[in-house]
C-alpha cells in the first residue's frame, strides 16, 4: 500500500486538482469569469461567486451524468472534497450515509443536510432522484454559507437545484435511455489448502472416503486436498429426497462464492419535456428504473415524476412544483450472505439449488436459495411534494417572497419466512449415516416462520416568508438585505403488526400469525426489525436575517442571524404549560478579490479571492423528541401481558442546551494563466461545546441513563482543489480535476471526568465504537493481546497468547487523508472521462474475518500444517524474567489444538483480529462518449444525438489486510456507529453500461 501512496500523492504534487467547478455551471448569466457566476446559496439567496464568503463546491450535470449512476448520491461521489458517502445498505435498494468534513457531534446526528429546489428534504429522496433532472448540486462545506438553517445545516448543506425549462418557445424533448449490468466482485479469499469436515474422531468413517471429512459439515477443518482424499468425488450434503448423495469432487471450487450471484441487469429510461418564453417556463420529467439485482429474485421498480412552471404576471411572479416518486422492492434477507460465508471451497452451491434446507450441503446453515425463495421483504415507497413559491415585487428595491411545501411520504413493509421444520432423513448407506452428532439426524436446524407488516407515514410542512432589500447606499456601495420567518411542522406515525409462527403457510395476513407479538415489544425480531409503534410531531419556528454589503466589486461582507425555537427542546414546566427556549444562531463573512481591487493584469494571477468567516450555531438532534418530559413506558413480558405504564428510567435534563459548534474557516480561490490553472483551498477548525450524550448514573438513582450536556470536541481540517486545462486546442481540451482533503475531530474532555462515551458495543467478541478523550471520533475499542517490548504477543506455558485487562483502542474510523481525481478528454465530439479516489487509513471491525476464523476459512488457519499444531507466529514466552522465542503450539500439538484456537475464544473473540485496514483506491467512473456532429443531423428531426459506454467501480484495490472481507465504505448503521461491517453486507459491485441521450 506504500507504492500506492507514493504514485497517488507524486500524481498530486505533479498534476494537482480540480477546484471548484462553478466556472461550468451558469445559472442566470453566462460570463467567462468565475467571480461573475451567479450561485444559488442558502434560502435559495443568489449571489455571485466573487460575493460568497464560505466554501462550496458546485457539481454541474454534466459531471453528475458522466457515469450514468442511478441516483443522485451515487453520482457525487469521489466528486467533491470533504464528501465522504457510506453504503449502510449494500442490497438492491441502497442507501448512503452523507458526511462533510467529518463529524462534529458524539451522538447526535453529522449527515448533511439536503435541501431540494430550497426545501428541506432528506437522503433517501436525494439517493431517488435521477441525476439528468438535476441541473446543480451546491455543496455548502463552510458552515458560514450554511448559517441560515440554523440547527439543520450545522453539518453543512446538499442544495440541489432540478432543471427548469428553456426560455425557448419552441418544445424541447430530450429522450434518454440505458442498460447496465453490475456483478459482484472482491469475494473474500480464503485458504483452499484444506477442504470440508471437521476435526473430531466421532466423524471418522471410510464410507466418507477418509478421516475427519464429513460430508454435511459447513467448516474447513477436513483433510488436506493433496492428501489421500484430493481428487476425488466424494458424497457432499445432507442426503436428497428419496436418498443418497450429490457427489463433488474433493478439491477447492474456482471462485466459489461468486458462483451464487448473478448478472444483475438495469434498465432506464427517461423523458424530459421544455418549453418557455421570455416570462415562462415549464418543464416535465419521466423516469423509469428496473434494477434486478446480483442475488436472484430482487428487483427494485422506481417511477419518478416531475413537473415545473412558472409565470411572472407584472410584478407577480408565481412558480409551482410536483414530484411524485414510486418506489417498489422484493428482495430476500441479507442474512443468506452470511451461510453462504460459511461454504467450503470444497462445493459448488449450484449444484443445491433445489435441494431446499433438508438437502443442503451443509446441516448447520440455511441454503441460500431456500432463502431467496421462502424469505422475502417488500416494501413500497409512495412520495408526493407540492410546491408553490410567489414573488412580488414592490419596486426595484424592496420584494417579497413565500415558499411553501407540503410532502406526503408513505412506506409499506411486509417480511415474511415460511419457516421450516427440521427433517429426519436416512441415506442410502444405511445407519452409520444417523451419527448422533450430526444435528437432527441428517435434517436442519427449525426456520421459524413469521409475518410483520409495518406501515410509515409522514407529513412535512415547509415554509419560507422573506422581505427583500437591494440597495445602493452610494456609487461605490450595495446592501441587500433579507428578513424572514420559517415554519416548519411534521408528523411522522409508524404502525406494525405481526409475529411468529404460521398456521397455513404462505398465507401472509395478521389472522395466520400463532404468536402475535405484542404492540409495544421493542426486541428485535425474526426478521430483524422491532415493532416500531408511534407518533411524533416535531416543530420548528425561526426568525432570520441575511444582510450582505458591497464595496465596488471586489470587496463583500456578508452577516446572518437566525434565532430559532425547535420543539426538540420543548419540556412542560410545574404547570404543565410547554415552553420551548429559543436559541441564537448567527455568522460572519469576508470576501476580497485582489485581483479587481488592483491591476494585476501584467501578472500570471488572473483570479484571487480571500475569504475568512466565522460561524456559530447549534446542534438540537442529541436530545430527542419528547425527551424532555418524564413519559410513560409501555412494559413487556411477565406480568406485564395486561397493558400498563412503567416512570421511564431514561431521563434528559430539561435544561438541557443545544450542542454549540463555532467554526472557523479560511477559504481562497485562485486562478492562473486566465485559468489554466485554479486553486481552491480551504482550512478550518470547529469547536463543539456541549456535547450531548448519555451519562451512566448511579444504580441508586433508579435510573438507567441520564443525558446531558457532557463535553467538548474539536475539529480541524483543510482541503485543497486544483485544476489543471493542459491542453485546449480548437479539435483537442484535456481538463485534469481533483483534491486533497483532511478532517480529524478529537473528543477534548468530558464534564463528568468518564474517558469515554460507547455508541455501539458487542460483547462477544468485546468490540465497539466509541469516543475516547485525547482520540479522534470515533474510535474503534476491544480486547487486544499482551504484547512484550518488541510488540510480540505473548503466550503462556500452553502457547495461548494473553490478552490485556479491559479494552484498548485500536483505530480510528476515520481515514487519514482523501484523494480524487477527474479527468476529461475531449476531441471534437468523442469525450473520455474518468473519477478515482483514494483513501488513506481508517480501520473497520470485519465480522466476515471472524466467521470465516470459526469455518476455518481464513487463510491463516492454514498458515501452519495443521497436524502438528499452531504456534502464534512471532510470539513469546516470558520465563525467568525474560521473553524467550515460544516454540509451543496452542492448546496441544496436534489438530486438535488448531481447530481450538481458531474456533474458542483465542482468536474470534479478541477484538483486535477483527480490525482490518480501512485503506482503498477505486475508480468510480470511466466513461467513452460521442455526440454525432450536427452535419449529420441537420436533415433530421434530432437537435443532437450522444452516445455513451461507462463503468462504475470496475477497478477497486484494498489493503493487505482486508482479504475483501468487506468494502472499507459500507456500514452496519446510518448513525455515528460507523466502521463495523457485518455479515449482512454484499460484496462490492462494479456496473458496465450503454447509454443513449437524444434531444429533438
């Protein structure tokens, strides 16, 4: 990995990057100069480049477009510095955790905030929506731009801004059209030294064709394959209906966990419709996407619909807006991935695919087909937005605006599994077959069945009420002004019925369940989930100004202030009256441009802007909804079957105050040889006070957790952006883009004197998440092993290596460093671009690595001849007060002691094994496109016609030491307990596609 981040950073260093790409993106004025771009910011407020006083980054959609992705998430990544997107849902829906320049809060929420055409929206809608409506994304890094939303934009803003129609009065019709196929890739490697069975005498049986291979065992703990047995065809499974066995050949399987996915085949198809005038406009977008996923059987079906327009009457301007999204999913569990981990190289899964769970090849695991076909998820995604947004102008100076937005969003969940009864079989070879050990007797361990259906509602009020000013106060200066109010009220309720067991099978309805779970049992179910029954109202109310001042054109002050009331931090005082205290959030900004303050025009600098700011707003998302009063618990089990109310013991401190984050921030932008060469470059720093999190109180308390304010952080971090045109000819234009980022936030201390604060913890094997003082968030900590001076392990008389009292830290998740390059060549119409990113360090807990330890998978259980024992490789013994060399196998010399080792508690269960090198380099993008030259058009209906071949993530190189045990990106959670991948998590994926794009 050394080379590799040698010939990256020399890359950086030699070609530089790409800064921000506003110089492409137009919104109301076309110019050629940067500072002259005009950008809509927070609130939808627009402002020229030159008079932005934070960072933001703007990708145009022709860059969100390059690599066909299907959603808009997809598409930013590798694409903006300072964006890092986690998949915590591999499956065929996916869905991304989004965050800016790290994270600033312990337990409370750090994505971006998403705002869709100036509304609020959230993640899921922006991860739907199809990247050719998009006409910008604006990613407000600096906080001081984000300022305006107040609590919401406090971990910066996605704005993204859909296309409006033409001011063409002539119809427009733009028709596009893709197909893509994606297979999985980067399958963990295993050892394919030793094949399938089990060490234990009990199994010992020439009809199996040798000692300790055992034909329905899902570990690697059998003969070697260039033993006696290699070659041969051996029975392999639990027996088949009616008896007997599939027979495989004893040796490793070529890529053997691939063999169960499949060519997962997408297709999508589009419609745009434009037309306007010089005080009108309209616009309409159809979309359609089928994605059959890599795991047979899923299929997700999305229909996306948009409508725009707008009419300015006088001095009346009224723009409205409908979007409606249906979203529909089957997929199976995720939970197949984990038997299907459990395989041995020694079989080839297809050869089951109708064996169901009785015939599998192994008695201790469920078969993945079964599973595809008896254990299904479906759910249904129904999304409606109306927006309506008026303007009237008073006079050239003074207007008035109102944005309102009402958003329904429905989601339909029904899961179900047949369930399966473990069945006694008996082979053909007769009773030395029914071995006691085997479980159930050649049958399978009891699927059970169950049925949960849960419905989510949501309703969202938005709006926006704004007076606008533009004055000038002299020749020489301007002040705009901007004074509004934001209302913001929703209501979200969640419905679930269900439970385990059923009478008939197949037959999903609430009246076919024979174990109803009850109404508020908050244990995870069957089917992983829990029975989510609420209703929460939120509301949010705030008062602000924006207040931007020019001097000439080059230099620019912006100031804003928003005092703002959430319902978060509502509590009912002593007469049960609610109050709500309001909170000031509020920011201040610079910009001066050289550059046009002096002549520089002798100079190699064309371009140069400063741009200091400071930032002070709050975090409210740590103390829950509700959780400032005492409310009642609805308890479960024994005795407490009757419905009745239990004080809550989780208690919040009704004084409670929001997490206070001030941010520094230094942003310049600078462009070279009329920008041949640009540089944008950003430092900052972020000090979180108050932090909110939970404290563990006194058991004599009676209460089981207590939150408040605990403690302080501290972020800091820089980014810097180049670009580079080094060739631009009339036929020819390369244009080379990229960044170098760093973000690190430290836990400075913690009010109650406690080191650390977990967010997520498992107990076997002792490993979590955690925020530890001095150390940056978040870190990972578990138990780890003793080590001597020279970091040996150590062992004692019997070769067991001794592990430390408590738990240690052994990584942050976060990475060290970000690079991302973006290329582009372009020679008349035939354009070849690409996007790679590389990061560096961070680390993640592998639950993959741990399973395959227990199967005997991992290739260091084959390291050493397992005849003979395993010796901790490099460890010690300390003897007579000194560490010696060990010599001595764990546990004992012999199989035995291996299968010991690797199975129990001295390797699987140490937290410090599971930790894996975070490290990565990925090509997301790379794409081949033409677009037909006019001439061949010009007798036709078509305005223009393009082409386009494109691949996303087909290259994807990881650290040493992750074996693909998992994709350094993915996540178990969406929440701040990140850095653990689970066995739930496909393996990454990589897509090749077509795409055809017509305007006529």
């Amino acid at each position: 990995m050394k080379k590799l981040t040698t010939s990256v950073l020399a890359v950086v260093l030699t070609s530089s990057f790409a800064m921000v790409s506003a110089q492409r993106v137009k919104d109301t004025i076309k110019t050629q100069n940067i500072g002259e771009v005009i950008i809509t910011g927070a609130l939808g407020i627009k402002k020229k480049s030159d008079a932005i006083t934070n960072a933001q980054q703007i990708v145009g959609t022709k860059e969100l477009n390059q690599g066909s992705a299907p959603g808009v998430t997809q598409a930013l990544q590798g694409k903006v510095s300072g964006l890092q997107i986690s998949n915590t849902n591999s499956a065929v829906d996916p869905s991304y955790k989004i965050i800016l320049r790290g994270s600033k809060s312990i337990t409370g929420n750090n994505q971006a905030l998403v705002v869709i055409d100036n509304v609020i929206s959230d993640a899921a809608i922006l991860n739907a929506l199809p990247p050719e409506i998009i006409e910008n994304v604006n990613v407000i890094k600096g906080l001081q731009g984000a300022a305006l939303y107040g609590s919401q934009g406090v971990n910066g803003v996605i704005l993204v801004n859909t296309k409006r129609g033409t001011k063409s009065e002539k119809i427009q019709f733009n028709l596009t059209s893709s197909v893509e196929v994606s297979q999985g890739f980067k399958f963990p490697i295993i050892q394919t030294r030793y094949g399938k069975g089990v060490q234990d005498n009990s199994y010992s049986d020439d009809d199996f064709g040798g000692t300790n291979y055992v034909p329905w065992e899902n570990t690697s703990w059998g003969p070697a394959y260039n033993g006696p047995l290699g070659g041969q065809y051996v029975p392999a499974g639990l027996p088949q209906d009616g008896g007997g066995f599939i027979y495989e050949k004893y040796a490793p399987v070529k890529d053997h966990f691939a063999k169960f996915f499949t060519n997962g085949v997408s297709f999508q198809n589009g419609l745009s419709v434009n037309v306007g005038g010089p005080d009108s406009y309209a616009f309409m977008s159809i979309n359609r996407l089928e994605n059959n996923f890599v795991v047979e059987g899923d299929q997700l079906k999305q229909n996306s619909f948009l409508f725009k327009a707008g009419k300015k009457l006088g001095k009346l301007r009224v723009d409205g807006q409908f979007n409606f999204l249906s979203r529909v999913v089957d997929k199976t569990d995720s939970g197949l991935y984990d038997d299907l981990l459990q395989m041995p190289s020694t079989n080839d899964i297809r050869k089951y695919r109708n064996s169901g769970i009785p015939g599998y090849l192994t008695a201790y695991s469920t078969n993945p087909y079964w599973t595809i076909e008896h254990a299904r998820f479906n759910s249904t995604k129904e999304y409606l937005s109306g927006l309506l947004s008026v303007e009237y102008e008073f006079n050239k100076n003074i207007s008035l605006s109102y944005t309102g937005n009402l958003s329904l969003n429905k989601v339909e969940q029904n899961n179900h599994n047949d369930g399966s009864t473990g069945i006694i079989k008996y082979s053909n070879t007769g009773v030395p077959f029914l071995d006691a050990n085997t479980l159930n007797a050649f049958g399978s361990p009891d699927v059970t069945a169950y049925f949960y259906n849960r419905t989510y509602n949501d309703r969202k009020y938005y709006g926006d009420l704004m007076l606008n000013f533009n004055y000038d106060l002299t020749s020489d200066i301007n002040m705009k002004l901007n004074l509004g109010n934001n209302i913001q009220d929703s209501q979200s309720t969640a419905r679930t019925f269900g439970g385990s067991g059923l009478y008939v099978p197949g037959w999903y309805n609430y009246n076919n369940v024979s174990n109803p779970a009850l109404y508020a049992d908050t244990t995870v179910k069957e089917d992983g989930g829990t029975m989510d029954n609420y209703t929460v109202n939120n509301r949010l109310i705030a008062g602000y100004a924006n207040l931007d001042l020019a001097y000439k054109d080059y230099l620019f002050v912006n100031g804003t202030f928003r005092y703002e009331k959430s319902s978060q931090l509502s509590f009912n005082d002593q007469n049960g009256k609610a109050s709500t205290k309001p909170y000031p959030y509020y920011s201040a900004g610079i910009s001066f441009v050289p550059t046009k303050a002096f002549d520089l025009s002798n100079t190699f600098i064309n371009y140069l802007k400063i741009a200091p700011s400071y930032t002070r707003v709050g975090n409210v998302s740590g103390a829950t909804t509700y959780a400032l009063n005492a409310t009642g618990t609805i308890p479960t089990g024994y005795p407490a079957n009757i419905p009745s109310y239990i004080l809550n013991t989780a208690f919040t401190n009704p004084d409670i105050r929001p997490e206070y984050v001030n941010t520094a921030d230094l942003n310049v932008i600078a462009g070279f040889f009329k920008d041949r060469i640009t540089i944008d470059a950003s430092i900052y720093q972020s000090t979180t006070e108050d932090l909110i999190s939970n404290i563990v109180p006194s058991s004599a308390s009676g209460l089981t957790a207590y939150r408040d304010n605990i403690g302080k952080s501290q972020m800091k971090g820089y980014e810097v952006n180049v670009g580079l045109v080094p060739i631009k000819t009339q036929d020819f234009t390369w244009n080379l883009n990229g960044f170098y980022s760093s973000s690190k936030t430290k836990l400075v201390e913690l009010n109650s004197g406690a080191e650390r604060v977990a967010l997520l913890t498992y107990t076997t094997p002792s490993i979590g998440i955690a925020g530890v003082v001095g150390e940056d968030f978040y870190s990972i900590v578990g138990t780890s092993y003793r080590r001597d001076p020279n970091g040996n392990i150590v062992v004692n008389a019997s070769g067991v290596p001794l592990q430390n009292s408590g738990t240690s830290i052994l990584g942050s998740v976060n990475p060290d460093y970000t690079i991302g390059i973006n290329t582009a060549f372009k020679y008349k119409g035939l354009t070849l671009s690409a996007v790679a990113e590389y990061r560096k360090g961070g680390k993640f807990v592998s639950f993959t690595k741990r399973l395959l330890a227990f199967t005997g998978g991992l290739e260091e259980t084959a390291d050493q001849d397992r005849s003979g024992g395993y010796i901790v490789p490099n460890s010690v013994q300390f003897i007579n007060g000194n560490y010696v060399a060990n010599t001595t196998a764990a546990y004992s010399p012999d199989y035995g002691g291996v299968t010991t080792f690797w199975t129990g508690s001295a390797f699987r269960n140490v937290g410090e094994n599971l930790v894996v090198d975070a490290t990565f380099f990925k090509v997301r993008e790379i794409a081949l496109s033409y677009d037909l030259p006019k001439s061949v058009l010009s007798s036709t209906f078509l305005n223009n016609i393009s082409v386009s071949l494109y691949a996303r993530n087909p290259i994807a190189i990881y650290a040493k030491s992750n074996r693909n045990f998992g994709d350094p990106e993915s996540s178990t959670t969406s929440g701040n307990g990140g850095g653990i991948a689970d066995t739930s998590q496909y393996p990454t994926t990589r897509t090749f596609g077509f795409k055809i794009n017509a305007n006529f």
